[in-house]
C-alpha cells in the first residue's frame, strides 16, 4: 500500500473525505501522515480523530519560509511519504521542495483549470461570467495551479449563484473526484507524457 501524506491550511473536508475512503477500505493507500502551515487547522483536528500522525509547522517557529519548508519535507520524508495530497494548502511548494522530494504531489482546485488559477476561483468564476466551472485535480509543478491534469469534473453555474452556493456545489463534487485521483495515481494507472496524463 502507498504511503499517502496529506497537506492542509484549514477545514480539511477534502482531507475527511480521503479519511472516510480509507477508513471504508477503498482508498490504494494509506494515510500516514497530515501536516499543516497553521496549527489551528481543522485539518489537523480531523487527523488526530482518526488516529493520524499529524504536526503543525507555524511560519513563527522557523527564521524563514524556507527552513519552513524544509521542516515540512524532512517530517514528510521520516513518514517515509511515497504520494503527497495537498488538500487546501495555501501555499505553493518551492522547486527545490519538488526537486528534493522526488515523489508526487497532488493538488485540487476548485475551477476548471487553466481558468481562474490561484485565490477565490469560484468568486474569480462568477465574476468573470461563465455557465459552467468544477474542479480540477493535478500534479504539481513549480507553477500556480499550473501542473499536468490527471482528472476534470463541471458543474454548472447558476443565476442565482453567490460564492457560496457555489463553492458548495463544488466541494461535493471534489469530495469525490480527489479520492478517485488518488486511487488511480497510487496504483499504477496513471503515466505522465509531459503535460498530457494518460490513465488507463
Ligand atoms: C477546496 O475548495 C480546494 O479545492 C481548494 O481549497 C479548498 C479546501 O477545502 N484547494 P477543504 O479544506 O478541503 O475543506
């Protein structure tokens, strides 16, 4: 089985769908790990539930972002974490991070990319005009919300939308797609051809 961590800033209902999968014997990997930037994250609450090492890294506890980051990735490597989840981590992994960590990271976001990358997607969707959103699951890369695509799923935009009729509208298709993203890189089905994903 993979050895699955799990970054979050905050609420983590992504990071509970992922522990409900789990714990009902269908996720191709198991989670051993949850980390958070921000030690007052939910994400980290809904870890320590359900028995899941978990630890907060505070940006004042480190001289910089970078020794910040560097405690995140050796923690991730002692848990001997083969498959990284980001799961409303709100910062973005530095080159160096990726390069020394080798293994792959995944990212939700909640539009469908390459439209409204970055902060408040589903304001930056209504704002914008369009009929149709939904949510994308990726590989990270260097960029913004930039990396390869693994899967894709649209909802509709309504009328009446606020952000967060929305933002809701979404989640529960995310809650759904990112466990079924996981899965497929985790075992096998899932072969990178540059920015094109093939699954089979
Ligand atoms: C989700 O909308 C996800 O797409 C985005 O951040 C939000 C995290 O929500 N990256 P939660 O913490 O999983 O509830």
């Amino acid at each position: 089985m993979m050895r699955i961590g799990v970054l979050a800033s905050g609420r983590g209902s992504n990071l509970q769908a992922l522990i409900k999968e789990w714990q009902e014997g269908r996720l191709a990997g198991d989670i051993v790990a949850v980390g958070s930037d921000n030690p007052q994250a939910l994400a980290l609450k809904r870890a320590e539930e359900a028995g899941i090492p978990h630890k907060g890294f505070p940006r004042s506890s480190y001289t910089s972002r970078q020794e910040q980051e560097q405690a995140i990735l050796n923690w991730l490597q002692e848990q001997k974490v083969e498959l990284l989840v980001l799961a409303g981590f709100m910062r973005v992994l530095s080159e160096e991070f990726l390069r020394e960590f080798q293994k792959p990271v995944l990212n939700i976001h909640p539009s469908l990319l390459p439209a409204f990358p970055g902060l408040d997607a589903q304001r930056q969707a209504l704002e914008y005009g369009v009929k149709v959103s939904g949510c994308t699951v990726h590989f990270v890369d260097e960029g913004l919300d930039s990396g390869p695509i693994i899967l894709q799923e649209a909802v509709p935009v309504l009328p009446e939308d606020t952000e967060e009729s929305l933002s809701n509208r979404i989640l529960e298709v995310e809650h759904r797609l990112y466990p079924q993203a996981v899965n497929l890189v985790a075992s096998g089905k899932v072969v990178r051809k540059g920015r094109i994903v093939e699954i089979s």
